[in-house]
C-alpha cells in the first residue's frame, strides 16, 4: 500500500473506532464512519468489502501494534517475571490510555456474531501465543512451575487481564487501570511459582 493509501487506511480505521465505541457495533453504519474519517461512503468500499471487514482490519491493526510493543518491550527484560510485568503493563496502561479501543475490544468483541468472533480471535491469537512463550521461558528459566499447563495459563492471564478491562469500563473508569499492574502480576506470580 503507498503511503497515501496507508494513510486513508489509518484514518478510516481510527473513525471507525471512535463511531463504534460511541455507537456499538450494531448501530454504526458505515455512512458515519465515512463522515468521522472525512471521505465519501463510496471510499470505504476501496479498503474494506462490508462492516465487519472494517472491524476485522480494526482488531488486526490494533492488536498487531500491540503485540509488536509486547515484543519490542520484552526483549531486552532478563527474566520471564519481567516479560509478564511488561505484557501487564502494556495492556492495561494502553487500554486505559485509549477508551474508544477499550470499549470496541471489550464490549464490541462480545457482543459480535460467532463467525466475527472467530475471524477476530485469529487477530488476538499471536498475543495468546507470545503469553505462552513467556511462560515457556519462565519454565525453562526454573522460575515458573515444570507442571504448569502453559495452553491453559495462557487463556487464564488473557481472561484476567481482559476481565481487568472489562470491569474497569462497567465501573465508568472510576480507578487507575495503570495503578493494578503490580497486585495483577503478583497474583499471576503466586501461582505460576
């Protein structure tokens, strides 16, 4: 894609998160998000084939930034306890910095078809993979348990951090997400020693 392109892409994708955190899914048709990104209805169907492609490309953009701030942030940490500090701090403070991308991955997600969710869950799966790299690491390294279930622990830290979001939407972001980092990694740590 040339970067005029890249950029209309961009544009698009950042409308379409504002309309839907503010409209749900449902009730964001793609006339809005034409208007909130600044170009014809017509344009979007040069990016995207329907709706759901435009929330598909949202989920694949976003959570691909996501999982390379993951990766570039724990590759210099020492140790596995490290790493899962970083993931969790990551995830949360991004999330917590960026409501409109809590509200359409937290409410949005759920709220999707089943062939959506799938098509969404093949976006979310190298996060769920590089978690279980960590916990490969911290195995091999003799910080974490030999007998952890590293497929079963991976889901887990997902559900927990993804259910810290959730709540924390629910509540009306009445506390800092950023300020549960270290008693989230000390549960996680409790029981993966």
């Amino acid at each position: 894609m040339t970067s005029r392109k890249q950029e209309k892409f961009e544009m698009i994708l950042d409308a379409a998160e504002k309309v839907i955190a503010e409209n749900g899914f449902h009730g964001s048709q793609v006339s809005k998000i034409a208007k909130e990104a600044g170009v014809a209805d017509g344009t979007i169907y040069l990016y995207f084939k329907n709706k759901e492609d435009i929330l598909i490309s949202l989920f694949q953009d976003r959570l691909g930034k996501l999982v390379d701030l993951f990766n570039s942030s724990i590759r210099d940490t020492s140790t596995a306890d490290e790493a899962l500090r970083k993931i969790c701090e990551i995830h949360l403070s991004q999330l917590e910095q960026n409501v409109d991308l809590a509200y359409v991955t937290q409410i949005e997600l759920r709220q999707s078809s089943l062939e959506l969710r799938k098509a969404i869950g093949l976006a979310v799966k190298p996060y769920i993979v590089l978690i279980e790299q960590v916990l490969i690491r911290g195995i091999e390294e003799g910080s974490f348990r030999a007998d952890l279930d590293t497929k079963l622990t991976r889901q887990l830290i997902f559900g927990a951090l993804d259910e810290v979001v959730t709540s924390w939407l629910i509540s009306g972001m009445k506390y800092s997400m950023t300020e549960q980092v270290e008693h989230t990694v000390d549960f996680f740590l409790r029981g993966l020693k």
